[in-house]
C-alpha cells in the first residue's frame, strides 16, 4: 500500500462535499477517481495533498514515497523556454555530467593515491548517472514534449507567450519527467488532442517509478 484515504469527510458551510470516503492504493496501480461537476473529485485530491483539511478522516502515505499533482489549471511561469523549463527538472543529472566530465579532465594530471580517489569518485557517479538514465534524458525529455503535442519548432518558445492551456501541457511534462512515486492528475486531457492523450494513456500504463 502506497497511499490511503480512510473515512474522509468534507464540508463547505452546510453542503457534504465527501463522506466517510476510504479506499487504498497499491505500489504501481493505476486508479480514476469518476464522478459529475461538483463531486468533490478536486477536493479529494486537494486533501490528498494537504492542501485542504479534512473535518474527519485520515490519509497516510507510504514511507519515503514521493507525490507529484496536476491541477486541473496548473501553470508555469517565468521566462525560460519550453525546452528550458522541462531541463530544470533534470537539474542533479546535469550537474553531475557537468561533475563527471571535470572529474574526466582532473585525472588527466593526477597519480597515485589522489588518481585513485578520484577515480572511485568517477566510478560512483557514473554508475548513478547511468542508474538515472542520465545517457537519455534529452531524448527522454523531447520524447515527454512531443508526446504532449509540442512540435520540435516550439521548443524554443519563452513559456510567457504560452496560452494557459500550453502553460498546462508543460506543467504536466515536468511532473512526468520529475518520476514521482505517485502521480495525481486532476483532469490532465482537458488540453491535450486525441493523439496526446493516446500517448498519455500509454505512458501512463507503462510508468514505474525510479
């Protein structure tokens, strides 16, 4: 068990938004939480991610397990491009390239035991980067942008001149690419095509967290 909702209620003023709501999730199964306008669906993952308090009931999670949430008008910001914003997510990995490759040119010059530390040091963080598909992540992160419906003409596009359903789309590719334990997507097709959503689907079914 990954995640757990036990007995959930919520109120607004004098209207039942959820009562007494329990189910559980299972490491690496896929769950839809379906209901009208108004259900309380948002609520209900607001709650999950402390965002709102619950009257009465509990959610526990997994020990050391990560979450990840797209609202249903989630945005980003700022002036970096499409492609750019995506990176950020893969921060710690380019860094240590960045690591790998200096540590590359240090052992050029170094002997002895100082060789031998370094070279140990070398051989850890290769074997992470490559742990974290470090080899891939750029062809990962075009894979995740084209998949979204970006064309490779739109990369470089500053994400302020993005409509707020584009804004969105980006969200969701940074979540996808950040690999969290757990993904909650608050209606995330609402801005994606039919060929988007086929590969949304499909991702989806095939995700398996780090």
């Amino acid at each position: 068990m990954i995640l757990s909702c036990n007995h959930i209620d919520k109120a607004f003023g004098t209207k039942q938004i959820l009562k007494d709501v329990s189910f559980h999730v299972e490491e690496r199964e896929k769950t839809a939480i379906v209901g009208i306008n108004g259900a309380g669906k948002s609520t209900l993952l607001k709650i999950i991610m402390n965002q709102l308090p619950t009257d009465s009931g509990e959610v526990t999670l997994s020990r050391g397990a990560s979450i990840g949430y797209l609202a249903q008008h989630e945005a980003v910001s700022g002036e970096h491009t499409i492609y750019e914003e995506l990176l950020e997510v893969k921060k710690e990995i380019i860094e240590m390239e960045e690591k790998i490759r200096s540590l590359e040119l240090d052992m050029k010059h170094q002997q002895g035991e100082e060789l031998t530390a370094t070279l140990d040091l070398y051989h850890r963080l290769s074997t992470e980067f490559e742990n974290r598909n470090g080899y891939a992540y750029k062809s990962e992160l075009i894979g995740v942008l084209k998949g979204l419906g970006f064309e490779e003409s739109e990369f470089d596009k500053s994400v302020a001149t993005l409509s707020g359903g584009q804004k969105t789309r980006v969200a969701l590719g940074k979540l996808l690419l950040s690999k969290p334990d757990i993904i909650l997507l608050d209606e995330p097709t609402n801005h994606l095509d039919m060929n988007s959503i086929a590969w949304l689907e499909t991702y989806l079914l095939n995700y398996q967290a780090p």
